[in-house]
C-alpha cells in the first residue's frame, strides 16, 4: 500500500514513533530506539525538484520533503538553497509543535476507549500478524493496544526504518526548519498537528484496519521501497517517483482523505497568497507533488502556472 510510503512524508511522523506507547492509556512512553545501521546514501546527483508560481511581485517555490532520511543526502544545495535563502517565509504542513501539544493531540486522536483494545478489534488472522510484526521488533504483543489502527500503522513503518538508519532527524522537514531558525526565517503551518491526526481519526474504523492490515504486509520490503524512492527523489525525477507512490492503488477513501482533498486546499490557500506580495518557500511532503491528482494539478486547474526550475 503506497500510503504506508506517503506516511513517510508526514511532519508528525517523529512524534508518532517517539510517543507510541506500550503503557497505559494515559501515559505514552517513548517506543524502545532500534538500532541505526549504516545506510548508504543514494549514488545519484542530489537535485530534488523545484517548482515556482510566479508574479510581478509575489513568488511562492514549492518543494516536496521526505520525512525519514539517510545521513549524507545533501539536498540543500544549488536552486533549491538559492530559493530558499531569498524566500521570507518558509511553510510547512504543520508549524512546529511542542511535545505537549503533540502528546494532546495524540490521546485527542489515536486512543481507543478504554472498553475497547486494538487486538480485542482485529479479526484472528490480522492479530496474528500484529502480534508477529511486533515481536520481530521485540515489543510486546500489548504495545499498541490502547490506539486506533491507524496510529499503530504509521507508526510501525518508522521500525524497519530505524533499524536500516533512515532518520526523521535527517529528514528534509528537519532539516529545512533547523535552516529557517539558524537563518531567521518565520515559519508557518498549513494545517496544525491535531487537524492532521484528526483526519486519521476519523477514517472508518474497518478503513483503519485495511489501511493497518496493508501496512504490515509492506513491512518486509519498505525499507527497500523508500531507498527507490529516495534515489528518484533525489535525482528529481517527479513522473517516476508518482510511479512509486501510485502503482498499486490505495483506498479512495483513504486518499481523498489524506491526500486529494488536502491538495485542493493547499492549491486554493497558494492561489489566494498569490494576492500578497513577497516570497515564500512551500515544503510539503512529496507525495502531495506528484501524481495525476498531485497539488500541481489542481493549481493548474486553478489557472496558475507553475514552473519547474530543477
């Protein structure tokens, strides 16, 4: 399920992992760290694409980040660096968000009531699964217990991960946001952490389960999936890494949820930011970029026109 791959663009995908709890319901401790192995970094030139909308007096850049990242890809370069130390805001998904709030929006959108378990949800066999995928991580068969489907899911693609070295504190959105501070640069979010986590929340619980389902099945080849996607990525070839994202069809519900209907919002909000002057450089997750139904899209469809420029 390529959603599992989109998941890896997700701003909140850091705290997800690090407060996914096998404690009680009203505690999220952090899930035990793997161990990092060294990750070769793609072999390709490193020029991820770039797009502009343009003006007399407005520019907005749009560029599409991957969440969880090797060390030693360095992107921040050439175009891209360019346009962003001219840009005077940078926009991300979601502003940044402290611990505290993440955490409350977490129990606000991932908890199960306390009548209910994820286990007690599953049918037998999707059991069985989690219980294996878990123990192949060496967690307990309880740890996702008191969370909605969907949290479990996105957090069991950070594991295989972690284990291969891939990083969301060398991840694009990371990095970007350290690089607005250390310059000055105000950041704003498209959306907040809790509307995100919302919008998985309410998925149909037996969507959740799918989506849950088709994530463990993926777990055994994603870190493989995420190493291609990264090597197209990386070289900015957006077609083929639309290719990737897109090859098996995810639910429709799942995706006019999480993704379709947020690109058509975040094409409206660029259209309507095109009336203000100066320069603002977009960062959002690649997947929102690529694609038929990709932000793009619907920005051309808004009668805008957008502009590759790496």
């Amino acid at each position: 399920m390529r959603l599992a791959l989109r998941s890896l663009a997700l701003p909140v995908l850091a705290a997800l992992a690090s407060l996914a709890a096998p404690g009680a319901a009203q505690q999220l401790a952090p899930i035990p760290a793997a161990a990092a192995a060294a990750t070769t970094p793609p072999t390709v030139p490193v020029t991820p694409a770039l797009w502009k909308l343009s003006d007399k007096d407005t520019t907005i850049y749009l560029f599409g980040t991957i969440h969880a990242l090797p060390a030693g890809v360095n992107w921040l370069t050439g175009p891209v660096e360019a346009a962003f130390r001219k840009s005077d805001q940078l926009v991300t998904e979601i502003p940044e968000t402290d611990a505290k709030e993440m955490q409350n929006a977490i129990l606000s959108n991932a908890m199960l009531p306390a009548s209910q378990t994820l286990r007690g949800l599953l049918s037998a066999e999707d059991k069985a699964k989690l219980e294996g995928a878990l123990a192949s991580f060496k967690l307990p068969p309880e740890a996702f217990d008191r969370f909605e489907p969907w949290y479990a899911a996105v957090a069991l693609t950070t594991l295989p991960l972690a284990k291969e070295g891939y990083s969301a504190d060398t991840g694009a959105e990371e990095t970007i946001s350290a690089a607005a501070k250390q310059l000055g640069k105000p950041r704003m979010g498209l959306e907040t952490a809790a509307y995100q986590l919302s919008l998985f929340d309410g998925l149909p619980m037996e969507v959740q389960k799918k989506y849950l389902r088709d994530v463990i099945d993926g777990l055994p080849t994603l870190d493989t999936e995420l190493a291609a996607m990264i090597r197209e990525w990386s070289a900015g070839h957006a077609d083929k890494l639309a290719e990737l994202l897109n090859d098996k069809e995810d639910d429709p519900r799942i995706s006019a949820v999480l993704l379709t209907g947020r690109n058509k919002m975040w094409a409206n909000w660029a259209k309507k930011r095109m009336a203000e002057p100066g320069t603002v450089f977009v960062a959002v997750g690649a997947g929102h970029l690529a694609g038929k139904e990709s932000m793009l899209t619907m920005l051309t469809k808004n009668g805008l026109k957008v502009e590759r420029i790496q």
